[in-house]
C-alpha cells in the first residue's frame, strides 16, 4: 500500500482499527492465484507481545488449502471512509474531490490451530458478538463436527503492518473543521471523529 509519510500511523493505531473493524479481506499472496476470502479476524497479543489473528474458512473454501501449506497472507481492514467534497474548501474552483479513510494492511503466515485453540478462538468470536447464544449450548456431537470438519481454523502471526489514515492532514485548520463538521452532518460521525483525533493530535505536537 502506497503511504505518503503525511498519512502514516503508528502501530498502536493501526492496532485499533483492525480492532475496531474486525471484518477483513485475507488476500493469498504465496502464489498468483489471488484467492480472497471476506471473514472476521480476532485480534490477540501475547504476553512476549507478538500480535495474531485468529480466523477460520469454511471446509469447503479452497483458500482453506493454503493454511496446510503454511502460505503467507495479507488481511485487509477498512475503517471509517467517505467522500470529501471540493465544495468544502476555502476554494472550491481550486480544488478536486478526494476520499478520506483509514487503512490497514497485515502481513504474517497462516498456520493451522489445535483443536483446544480452535474451540477457545471461535468462542471468543461469538461471545465478542453475540448476547444470548453461546457456543456451549450445542450438543457436545454438533459442537465437535462444526469444530472438527465444517470449518478450518487459524492463526496467522503478523510480522509487518502498512497503515494509512488519510484524514485531510494536508488542509488548513479552518478546512478540517469544516469538513468535520460536514462529516458529521452527513451521518459520517466516525470518520469525523477520526479526524478529530488526529486533528488534535496534531495540533498538540505543533504546540510543544
């Protein structure tokens, strides 16, 4: 992913999106066959500080392969994104529409679980969703064949992250705030609370 050095982000923050936007694309990039596969990836940190995700594919899947093999994989995470409007300038005939958005990419090779592992990461993933239903109100037989032969569970080590927040870093202060609030106004709150955020940040470090 091309990132100017204005829209970079830091690790930490590339963290919280993925933990905020848990549904991704995992992309197979060990060979030209471009196989992708739209799931929601669990984010962990070990005590040694080592990140993981924990996903699984469907048995039927062919990207399910893959993970025998080992292959390595990039997941993709969108955050917040939405149109910006050149109307929102202090000179609009000057300027063109754009996008803002943050942007995640993860890289780190797949490995199959053990069974315990698996059982513990797919709870993890209903209880992280779901209010009422829990996974240990299945039938000890149904549990088993979901686990065991409907699905093929993994976890995939991360060992590089390209992030992006493209958030209008490059207007004025009067500009931001008008796009903020435009965000907000058309039902974009998150986008525009991301801005805020690295608005202010900045703001403070310009200050020091």
């Amino acid at each position: 992913m091309y990132v100017p050095g204005l829209f970079k982000i830091s690790e930490r923050e590339a963290l919280s999106v993925i933990a905020d936007e848990e549904f991704a694309i995992l992309v197979d990039v060990s060979n030209e066959s471009g196989w992708a596969t739209h799931l929601p990836l669990i984010l962990e940190t070990g005590t040694n500080g080592q990140h993981r995700l924990y996903g699984h594919f469907a048995k039927g899947n062919p990207q399910a392969e893959t993970v025998a093999n080992g292959a390595r994989a990039m997941a993709i995470f969108s955050g917040p994104h939405d149109y910006i409007s050149p109307t929102w300038y202090e000179n609009p005939t000057s300027n063109v529409p754009t996008w803002n958005y943050l942007a995640v990419h993860v890289y780190g090779r797949l490995n199959t679980l053990a069974p315990e592992a698996a059982e513990h990461s797919m709870k993890v993933l209903c209880d992280r969703y779901e209010g009422e239903w829990s996974m240990d109100g299945l039938p000890a037989p149904q549990r088993d064949k979901m686990l065991h032969h409907g699905i093929v569970p993994f976890v995939m080590d991360i060992d590089d992250i390209h992030a992006k927040a493209k958030l209008s870093q490059n207007r004025s202060s009067v500009e931001k705030e008008t796009i903020i609030t435009k965000l907000e106004d058309t039902g974009s709150g998150a986008l525009a609370a991301a801005m805020r955020v690295h608005h202010n940040k900045n703001e403070t470090q310009q200050t020091r």
